[in-house]
C-alpha cells in the first residue's frame, strides 16, 4: 500500500509542476485579461493541492517528482514553435486544453496502475483531475 500511494503521489506531484510550468511559459504571451486571470487562478490552485501532496509525501519521508527532462523540453520547444507560428489566445487555449487532457490521462492510467494506494492519496489524484477537468472547460471559449 505504501509504495503504491508514494508512486501516486509522485505522478501527480510531477503532473501539476508540469501544467505550473505550462502556465508559466505562456501567461505573459495571453491577450485577454479574463483568460490571464483565469490561469493565474489555476496555478494558485494547483500549488495548494501541490502543498497537500508535499505533505503527504513527507509524513513518509519522500520527495516530490521531478518532471521528466525530456518530456519538459519537448513541451516547451513545441509550445514556443506553436506560439511562435500563431501568437494568439486560441493558441495557447489549444495548448493548454492538450496539457490538460495528457494529465487527466496519465493520472487516470495511475489510478488504475496503484490500485494499493491510500483512500487519501486517490482522493488527491482525483482532485487534481477534476481540476484539470475544469480548467480545460473553462478555457475552451479562447479556441
């Protein structure tokens, strides 16, 4: 169980500095002050559930995730080539609606793959998903 839950808590520790990192990457380059302030909203969001999972995964003794190098430089050659092609909000909506599908995907996979995990540690995990569920809803008008 404990393995389980420290693994889940990991991926998902690592997906929301992913999609802090997305955030941070374009919100200077977002127009509309209605789209900037909802993502600025989303990241306040998505470092306090961070704060939840850190303490999580410190009550046993472990660190958070990483993101994977690769895929961190994948995303953000790809985000500056789109925005560099089309600099414009639906741009960047489509960029994050991706980031946020590819998440809820990836924790969805987790859930299913650490089935041991803790009740509390699944409850995060599905927390951050509906997040990322309803951050892609709200943005889908800037398409």
């Amino acid at each position: 169980m404990e393995k389980d839950t420290i693994s889940l808590l990991k991926e998902c520790d690592a997906g929301i500095r992913m999609g802090i990192e997305a955030i941070d990457e374009v919100i200077d380059k977002v127009e509309d002050i209605e789209f900037k302030s909802k993502l600025i909203s989303y990241k306040k969001d998505y470092n306090f559930l961070q704060n939840e999972i850190v303490d999580l995964l410190n009550a046993y003794n472990k660190a958070g995730k990483d993101v994977n190098p690769i895929a961190k430089g994948m995303s953000k050659m790809s985000t500056s080539i789109k925005i560099a092609f089309n600099h414009t909000d639906a741009t960047i909506a489509d960029l994050m609606t991706d980031g946020c599908n590819m998440g809820t995907k990836s924790l969805n996979k987790y859930l299913n793959e650490y089935t041991k995990a803790s009740n509390n540690a699944k409850e995060l995990a599905k927390k951050l998903i509906r997040l990322m569920d309803r951050q892609m809803m709200d943005i889908r008008k800037y398409l």
